[in-house]
C-alpha cells in the first residue's frame, strides 16, 4: 500500500510539474521580447533609411514602452521576411502592404504609414486610362510597389535599386511609368536636380503600410494587436495629413462648388434665428444636450436630435452629398456656438465648438479653408477628412456658424487629375 501511494506521489508531483512548467512555457511566450524584421524599404530606396520611415524606429519604440515588451529589429530582404513569418522564425516585419500570400499565416496592424502614390510618365507620353498592357513598367526592387504591382497582376519590365535610378530609366525612355510615392518621388527628382513638374502624375490611392504580426505569436498573446494598434495614434511622430500640392488640388475641385453651397436658400436666415436662441445657452446647458444627444446616438434614438435640428435644411444637405457621386461623405452645419444646426447624416455629438474643425475657421477670414487629418476607415476602407469653412452673413459679413464637410480623399484626389 505505502509503494502505490509514493506512486501516486511522484506522478501526481510529476504532473504538478508540466502543469506548472506549461504554464511558464506560456508566460515566458507572453513575455519574451517580440523579434522584428524589415528592409527598411521605402518608394525612395530599396536599403537605405528615408522619408516616413525614419520616424517609425522611435514610433516603434514608443509603443512597446508603453506595452512594457522588448523589441528587436532585424535587417533583412522581403522575400525572407515572408518566409521566416510563414515559418515562425519571427514574430513580424514592417512596413507591409496587404499581401494575399501572407494573410493565412500573418495579421496587419492598423496603418503606422500613409503613402500617397501616384503614376508619373514622360510629357511626350499619352497617358491611357490603364498602364497594365503595352506600356513598360518599372519598380524598385523589393519596394512596396514592386510587391503591390505583383499581387494586382502587373507585368514589372525592368527593376531598379532606388528611385534616383527609376527616375533616370524613365528619362531614358526604357522605361515608361513609375508607381511611387509622391513625396519620394519629388525628393529623388530634386537629387537629380531635375523638376518633379517635367513629368506628368496622376493619384492613384492612398496605401497604409503597417506590421504584419505572425499568428501564432498572436495566438499566444491575445491582447497584444488591439493594445498595439491602440497605442499607434498618441505615439505617432507626424499625423495622417494632405500634402500642400494634395491640398491645392483639392482646393480646386471644390472651392467653387463650396462657395455655392454656402449660400443655400434659408441657410443665412435659418442661422440668424438659431443664433439669437443659443447665445442665451450657458455652458451647462449645452453639456446636457450634448450628453444626451451622445447618449441618444449611442441607442440608434434620433427622435432627440431630430428636434434639434433643421430638417428642411438637412435635406438640402443630403441632396448636396447625394449628387456629389461619393466625394462628400456627410456635411455638417452649426450655428455661432458649434451647435448643429443641420446635418447630412446623424453625428456622434451635438456640440462641434470644442474640436479643430470649428475653432480653426469660426470668424477667420472667409476665403479660410481648413483641411483635418486623415482618418482612416478600416470597416469601409476610406481615407477621409473633414473640411471647413467659416459662415458669414451676406450684407454686414457677421459670422454665422461654420460648415463642415466629410471627404473621400481618395475620389476627389482622383477627380482632380
């Protein structure tokens, strides 16, 4: 009896132990610092540091510090980087397009880096409405671009190692168009001294690049992406923004067609009455309706904000976003204090006057165009951003209020070619 109890002793202490030794194996995987690969690749060279991808080692560095994770970064070509994430040798690499042949094994994080591509081609070349067939085609190697092009079934005719080379087999003409960033391009054009306007562009999309984690690595650290992905934003060193030349084209395409809007029948006179009603609100007053316009929002209840706002003026609204063929996304219009007056679609808070999109413009001069940052939109896959513009009357210009507009950059980037 006392043979099978010391036994049962020691397989139970032995089990003790796995269990225990399982659950070490699985902390220690938790914990263990997450091994990183890149190429450090970016639109402008293949190995070298540059552009929007030297901020991203501090970016990095913030994050896992406040994840409380080590962290290293290895140097290594793309096709290796796949290979060693498809066969558990390294947690993730970056910064990464979205790849079919790495998603059944790897998870992109939300956008660390937003790139603006567009096609360039020599002047005394026609543009077609397709560059896929009878055109040649160049590509950094290993570049985003190379790896894009590939997975959209582009035939790639001649690689180089950067962008300073592209440039000059595009000069040469043995090549016909590049595929780059625009920013990148410009920077290598200035390298070359040669003008970035000697040759024609033309806005492609908006690319996100992020870090493709390994699955299993996810699998043992459950929490770790949506953490990861919620720290991205407060520790980026420059935020998702239009450039100037983005920003003027944009200002072109609709600055006119904004103008007309901004004198919509009833719009001046609609104001003026909402204005003498709320400049008596305190402010505790309009915490409370922008608490239970919130509270409302948040319980698909409309029957609160539709009271609060112009409906005859809403459907002005919807009619503008609705003919807009999906460049305007919504449009908002508030009274003196940031208050809605009237909306295209239903918001979130009742209360603009405390965000940038109001106090950027409100009583600034009326040609004022204010461009926010570009949010993206994984659910829709939309690049917007909010613009506004400030409200005056028409006689003795007092301002009025402020309207806002949602835009898709993407399309109106694309019409403004």
């Amino acid at each position: 009896m006392r043979l099978i109890l010391l036994i049962i002793m020691f397989c139970s202490g032995n089990g003790l132990a796995q269990v225990d030794g399982a659950a070490e194996a699985e902390s220690a995987m938790e914990n263990h610092a997450v091994n990183l690969a890149t190429n450090i690749s970016s639109a402008f060279t293949s190995d070298l540091p540059s552009g929007n991808t030297q901020n991203l080692l501090p970016h990095l560095q913030c994050i896992f510090k406040q994840m409380q994770r080590d962290y290293s970064v290895h140097v290594i070509p793309w096709r290796r980087a796949y290979q060693d994430v498809k066969s558990n040798r390294i947690d993730g690499f970056f910064t990464a397009v979205p790849m079919r042949q790495v998603d059944p094994y790897a998870v992109l994080s939300s956008p660390l880096v937003l790139e603006s591509w567009y096609w360039f081609w020599r002047v005394d070349t026609i543009a077609p409405e397709s560059w896929r067939e009878g055109y040649k085609l160049g590509s950094i190697l290993g570049s985003q671009q190379e790896t894009w092009l590939g997975e959209a079934g582009y035939k790639v005719d001649m690689s180089a190692n950067n962008l300073p080379q592209l440039i000059k087999l595009l000069q040469s003409k043995r090549i016909d168009v590049i595929l780059a960033d625009r920013e990148h391009f410009v920077q290598a054009a200035k390298e070359l001294k040669i003008d970035a306007n000697n040759f024609q562009s033309r806005f492609f999309r908006y690319v996100p690049l992020g870090v493709y984690f390994n699955e299993q690595f996810l699998n043992h650290n459950p929490d770790f992406l949506a953490r990861f992905n919620q720290l991205i934003t407060g520790c980026a060193t420059a935020r998702f923004s239009v450039s100037d030349y983005e920003r003027q084209q944009i200002k072109e395409l609709l600055m006119r067609k904004i103008e007309r809007w901004k004198r919509l029948p009833k719009l001046e006179a609609v104001l003026k009455e909402r204005n003498l009603k709320t400049r008596r609100f305190s402010k505790q007053e309009i915490a409370e309706r922008d608490k239970k316009w919130a509270q409302a929002f948040m319980q698909d209840d409309f029957s609160y904000s539709i009271e609060l706002v112009d409906q005859e003026l809403s459907a002005h609204l919807r009619e503008i976003k609705k003919q807009s063929q999906d460049v305007i996304t919504e449009i908002i219009v508030t009274d003196a204090r940031g208050l809605n007056v009237a909306i295209s679609d239903m918001t979130s808070d009742y209360w603009q006057g405390d965000e940038e999109k109001f106090t950027a413009v409100f009583s600034q001069p009326a040609n004022t165009m204010h461009f926010g940052d570009i949010n993206y939109d994984e659910s829709t896959k939309r690049f917007q951003l909010h613009l506004s513009v400030p409200l005056y009357t028409e006689e003795k210009f007092e301002p009025l209020g402020v309207m806002v507009f949602g835009v898709d950059v993407e399309k109106v980037l694309s019409q403004a070619q």
